[in-house]
C-alpha cells in the first residue's frame, strides 16, 4: 500500500485548479470531483495489481487522472480490455453505494456527488484518445485485426469521435476548450509515436517467450501481425517462424538506417 501511495503524484495544474476553486467557494464541489477521480483510478489500480503488472506513477490531473504502468505491447488483450474498463467498474460500483445509502447524504451533497460521477462516466466511455473508452475501443479492435491496423483504425476512429464532441459542444466553456486541446495533442502524439510503438511491438516478439492463444500460417506481411497469435511466414513453400522474419525485418531497417 504505502509502494502505491508514493507512486501517486497531483499535476501542478490540479493544484492550481483547486486553489481557484477554494477562492471561489467551491470547495465541497472540487472536493467531490477529486474524489471521483481517486476512486476512478483506484478501479485500474485494482486490476493492475491483481494481475501483476508494475505501476509506474499515477498523476492526478484537474479532470482526471493517468495510472502510468509497465507491460509488455503484447500483453493479454482480456487482461488489457478488463484494466481499461477498471474506472468505469468502479464509478458503477460508486453508483450503486449512492443509491443504497441515499438517505444518509443531504439531498444537496447527494445530487453533486451523483452528477459529478455521472458525468465523469459518461466523458470517460467516450471512444477518444486518451480517454478509457478509446482503450476499451482499441482492446476489442486488437481481437480481430493485426496490431498495424488496429492502432491507426483506432486513431481514425478517435478523430471521428472527437469532431462529434466538438460538433455537440460547439457552446465553448473554458473547460472545454482545455479538454479539446489536450486531446488534440494527445492524438498527435499517439500518431507520431506510432513507428516506435510498432517496432517495439516486434521487437518483444523477437526476444521474449510470449503466451499465445492460437496460430496463424497464412501470414504474409509483417504488418499482419496479431497480438497473442502465433504467426508463421511461408516462402518457398517452407514455413518460417515470425521471430526470424521479424529479426530479418528489423536488420533490413537498421542497414537502411547505417547507409546515411
């Protein structure tokens, strides 16, 4: 518990979110929100921990917050699909305690704690980058397609997405012109990224021993690759095991890279 706790850490915005809304005498409502959030998180927490994998930090931000953990690329998509939707497990659960203990909080305080959650869990399941629902979105894409299509199908997706909010909430507030920009640039991050990302993804399985659930012999290009499939490459009417193509793969690129 106390590994966790030092792994949490609040953004410098956060604070200054907060100061404001103190000054303004919205303190129970920033409380409340802040709270939200924390449980939010605490619901990935959970997950994260029961199925082993490391927590790197967990950053609160005014809005949110982003449990940062390390994992392979091609890790479990059930396990992945089941920590994506960890918040939202965990705002339900948040839902259903405010129903049974509803007679206990002042119909004020119950009305900010069951709006603020409400909203919060409906922004969350929205299919953009970097929100929880655009994981989820991704964790099902990576069930049937190969990881190259289902990140920029994810992408392509989230773009959609995105200009449907913005077409819903063309009646600006300062707040929304803050989440706007933050998807945005975490849109083009995840685009420029994508090389990196796809290289590492190859790269793991090269070099590690990983669990697969079926596998695949009709594979032809090194972008058909799919998580947790096994894949085999057949030329000259042999059959080649991926690891080899890949480390060919990966060769070619790197004396590409040398000739300059």
């Amino acid at each position: 518990m106390k590994n966790i706790l030092a792994k949490f850490k609040i953004n410098t915005y956060t604070y200054l979110f907060i100061l404001i809304c103190i000054l303004c005498g919205y303190i129970k409502n920033i409380s409340i929100i802040f709270l939200i959030c924390l449980i939010h998180e605490l619901g990935h927490i959970f997950f994260i921990k029961l199925f082993k994998y490391q927590i790197i930090k967990v950053e609160l931000f005014p809005f949110g917050g982003y449990t940062d953990i390390y994992k392979k690329i091609n890790s479990n998509i059930l396990k992945d699909l089941i920590i994506s939707m960890g918040g939202i497990f965990s705002q339900l659960i948040l839902c259903i305690f405010l129903l049974i203990f509803k007679n206990y909080f002042s119909l004020i305080t119950y009305n900010l704690w069951w709006n603020y959650n409400l909203t919060i869990l409906i922004f969350n399941i929205i299919p953009i980058i970097p929100l929880d629902g655009n994981k989820i979105v991704h964790n099902l894409l990576e069930l049937f397609l190969p990881y190259h299509y289902s990140y920029y199908l994810n992408l392509f997706l989230s773009f959609i997405f995105f200009i449907l909010f913005i077409y819903i909430n063309y009646k600006y507030s300062y707040d929304n012109y803050f989440i706007c920009g933050f998807m945005i640039y975490e849109m083009f991050i995840y685009y420029k990224d994508y090389k990196y990302i796809f290289n590492r993804f190859l790269l793991e399985r090269s070099i590690y021993n990983l669990d697969y659930d079926k596998i695949d012999n009709h594979t032809k290009k090194i972008t058909e690759l799919k998580k947790n499939v096994l894949h085999y490459f057949k030329k000259n009417n042999k059959y080649f095991k991926e690891d080899k193509v890949i480390q060919e793969y990966l060769c070619k690129k790197i004396d590409k890279y040398q000739d300059f």
